[in-house]
C-alpha cells in the first residue's frame, strides 16, 4: 500500500520519519521506475515486475517492447516512490536528474546505481536532498549473470535512514550490501573494486597468453591456477569464456575503460601506476573496436603484432 498524507513540497530537506514508515514492512513501496534499460538495468527491472512491484521504465534509446514502457522520462516517474538509475556516466546521471526532479512526487527515494565519481555523487546528493528528495549511492559489483541470479553486491553511501530504505527495494537484487557513511565513500568503493577486477583480469589473460605459447591448453593452465594463490572468483566466471574465445559481453570494454578513466580523476595524492597503465590498455582495446565486447576480448590485443605504445608517452 502506499502511505497517506505524504510532506508537501516546500521542505528542502527530507522527512526522514515519512521513509521511515513508509518502508518499513517488505513491498511497502509499490511503484518503481527503472531509468537505464542496459544489460544490467533491463535484468532488475524484471525482476522488479516479477516481484510484485509497478514498474514503468524509460531508456535512452526507445524500448517500446519493455513491460511497463513509457516514452516521456518526466511521465515515467511521475508517480514513482522509487527511482533506480543505472546508465552509462555521470553526464547521464546528471541529464536524467535534471528533467525528473520537477516531475517527481515529493519524498521519492532515487537510488543511483551508476559508476561514477566521488565528485558526482556528492553534487547529485546535494542536488536532490535541496529539492526535498532522499538519494542514495548504491554502485554495485557483478556482471550479468550475477544480476540475473540476484546475487549482486550493494555499496550503499548515504544517511543511515535511507541506506536502510534503499536496502529493503534493493534485497531482492543483491547477496550483500555493505554500508557507507557518504556516497562519496560507495563510488570510491566501486572504482577501487573495479581496478581490482581490470588488473586481476590482464594478469589473467597474460598468464593463460604465456602459457598457451608453450603448448599449455586451457585444461592444464586452470586446474594449476585453482591450486595456486592466485586462484580468483574472476578466473573461474571468464574461463568459460576464454575456452571458447566467447566475447559476448557481461560488462563491456568500453564501461570498464570508462571506470578506470573515473578513477584515475578521483585520485587525490601520488601515483597509482597499475592503473594508469590498465586504463592505457583499454584504450587500445577501444581504438581496436572491441569497446561493445566483455572486457576479457582485451585477450585479443596479445596477440596484436603492433608494438603498444603508452598513451601518456
């Protein structure tokens, strides 16, 4: 059911107490929309539907297909109490903000699911809680088929309260959430993870390169590598992949280029060299025209007899 009586318009801050009860007993909030109909977004938005809520959804690109299409982006959220972003960047974050916030009821909850910067997050905070709604960071980890088992993991940044909110919508998308005092903290998380990722997946496809040219298949180079230290939960989700040289993307070259290029922005003091050179790398990728393949096609450019030459030389 939705509460009654919701706080007028005028209030630039949030009635906490009105999330709080509003909220408080599982599928409460009824109506959600979904802005960002990507690999990602597409898979939540289902499961949203298939879990009882009203869910209108807009993309970029017209989706006319889509349960719960609508083609106008203000009359989409209109009458959401919950709108979950996911698109490509901070400048759609910031275009999608800029033409719903007129239209949305007072008291919705946005929960921005975006990799973006440390930066963003806090301005589009700001910008939200100044017109009376309540924003939460909730980047996440977990390609494709973790969002379609439901096992991604939230990093929720934001006050306590509406941490807690977006968590009772988010629980049924997700394996684990983990608590930040601010936004700015979950996309610093979020782009510290996705480095871990990026680097983790070039050592791996490297090593498996090396091998493969001494006559070492793919059944010998994974059998040793889950015995070894080195053994990752990314090895064992790209090997089915890399066995059958299948780029069909999980997450893309280009977003995963994206996050790195966010990342080295939010670098605050000293050098971090790994991943200036990571981010060089998917650069290549991108000039070779992999940018729409899942981000292990990098593999590829192993193979490229075109000496690499650094972008920051």
């Amino acid at each position: 059911m939705v509460p009654n009586s919701p706080p007028k318009k005028g209030s630039q801050l949030v009635d906490e107490s009105y999330f709080e009860t509003s909220m408080q007993e599982e599928h409460t909030m009824k109506q959600i929309t979904v802005i960002g109909l990507g690999i990602i977004g597409s898979i939540w938005a289902r499961h949203y539907i298939s879990d009882g809520y009203a869910v209108r959804v807009w993309n970029r690109t017209p989706k006319p297909d889509f349960p719960g299409w609508e083609e106008d982006l203000a009359k989409a959220v209109e009458s959401s109490e919950v709108v979950h972003i996911c698109v490509a960047d901070p400048p759609a974050v910031a275009a999608v903000l800029q033409k719903i916030l007129p239209a949305l009821p007072v008291g919705t909850l946005v929960i921005q699911s975006s990799t973006i910067s440390p930066e963003a997050s806090k301005f589009f905070s700001e910008q939200c809680r100044q017109e009376g709604f309540a924003y939460v960071e909730a980047p996440f980890t977990g390609s494709k088929p973790a969002a379609e088992a439901r096992q991604v993991v939230f990093f929720l940044g934001g006050e306590k309260k509406t941490r807690g909110q977006a968590e009772g919508v988010l629980q049924g998308l997700a394996k684990k959430f983990f608590h930040f005092s601010s936004g700015e903290k979950s996309a610093a998380i979020k782009l510290a993870m996705n480095l871990q990722i990026a680097a983790i997946s070039q050592a791996l496809t490297e090593g498996l390169s090396l091998a493969r040219q001494y006559g070492l298949g793919e059944g010998e180079f994974f059998p040793v590598l889950e015995a070894n230290v080195a053994h990752s939960g990314l090895a064992d989700l790209k090997r089915p992949k890399l066995e059958a040289r299948d780029y069909t993307p999980q997450f893309s070259v280009k977003h995963m280029g994206k996050d790195l290029g966010l990342a080295l922005e939010a670098i605050k003091e000293g050098e971090l060299p790994q991943l200036r050179r990571t981010w060089e790398i998917y650069q290549k990728g991108l000039q070779k025209g992999l940018g729409d393949m899942d981000f292990i096609a990098l593999e590829q450019l192993l193979t490229d007899k075109t000496k690499f030459q650094p972008l920051s030389e």
